[in-house]
C-alpha cells in the first residue's frame, strides 16, 4: 500500500502539476497567507523530529533534482526563498532591526549555497536520478505522519546505492 493511500487524516503534499512554473510545481510550495502570496515552505508541522527530519531530506532530494533539470531561471535560486519562508512561517507581524539583519544573512548565504548546489548537481554523481519524485514524496509523506519514528533514515533506495 502507498504512503498517500494511508494519509487520510494526515494532509499528503502533492506535486502542483497545473502550475506553469517548474520551481511552482514542487510539493512544498503552495498558496501564502494573503491572496495571490506565493509560500515556498507549505509543509505540514507534524511527524516529530526524525519524521520531520526524514521528510526534509526528502524534500531537498526533490529540490536538488529540480535544480538538475531546471537551474536557476535568471540566476536565482529558490532555496533562500525556502529558507526565508522556513523561518517566517510562525511570524507575521514587524521585524527588529536584528530580525531584517539575520534574515538578509540567511537570505544571503542560501543564495549563495544555492549557486553552488546547481553546479554540483549538474556535474556531480550523486544518485539523484535513480530515485522517481513519486517514491521520494512517498518517503516525505510517510515522515510527515511517523510521530513514532527513533531512527533517521535515508530513502531506501539511497541506501542501496551507498552500499
């Protein structure tokens, strides 16, 4: 049985195929809190830590493929968009002077990280292609509902290909 057949009281992230951006169609990004507001961290809050933890490394399995066979449209990465929204997630109200700063930091240097992400997924072997974004979602899904789970893990196919 799939994962996303035992979510049914869990909210299942989802590609957004309909979306005419590539970057718009990842499963973690999804409507903001104000209309016509793009968020690019739209993952449910639940799983404990290493199910969260397990679905994070999935999404980012998600994203570094993405940034394989996308890029980074006009020089600009999403991943410090994805960050930014990660941290701003539980904050709507004015930032401090200090608050603006760490967030241009963090803003800062995951664009940077992002630049050198693309690079390395372009001319590094590092097993990406072996595993279907369907399989790595499934993974995600299952993290997301795994309250219980005491060991992180990778994807099993991962594993295999690390042996």
């Amino acid at each position: 049985m799939k994962v996303t057949q035992q979510l049914a009281a869990a909210p299942a992230l989802q590609f957004n195929n309909r979306k005419v951006e590539p970057l718009h169609r990842l499963p973690f990004v999804g409507r903001g809190t104000h209309p016509y507001q793009l968020c690019f961290w739209t993952v449910p809050k639940t799983g404990g830590y290493a199910g969260g933890n397990n679905a994070g490394r999935g999404l980012a399995r998600i994203y570094l493929k993405y940034l394989k066979q996308h890029g980074r449209p006009e020089g600009l990465g999403a991943l410090q968009w994805i960050v930014r929204d990660m941290f701003d997630s539980d904050s709507d109200g004015p930032r401090t002077p200090e608050q603006s700063a760490r967030r241009g930091q963090v803003v800062g240097f995951f664009d940077e990280l992002d630049a050198w992400l693309h690079a390395a997924v372009c001319h590094l072997e590092g097993g990406l292609d072996r595993q279907s974004n369907e399989a790595l979602l499934d993974y995600v899904n299952a993290g997301l509902i795994d309250e219980q789970a005491s060991v992180i893990s990778r994807p099993r196919k991962a594993r295999r290909a690390q042996s």
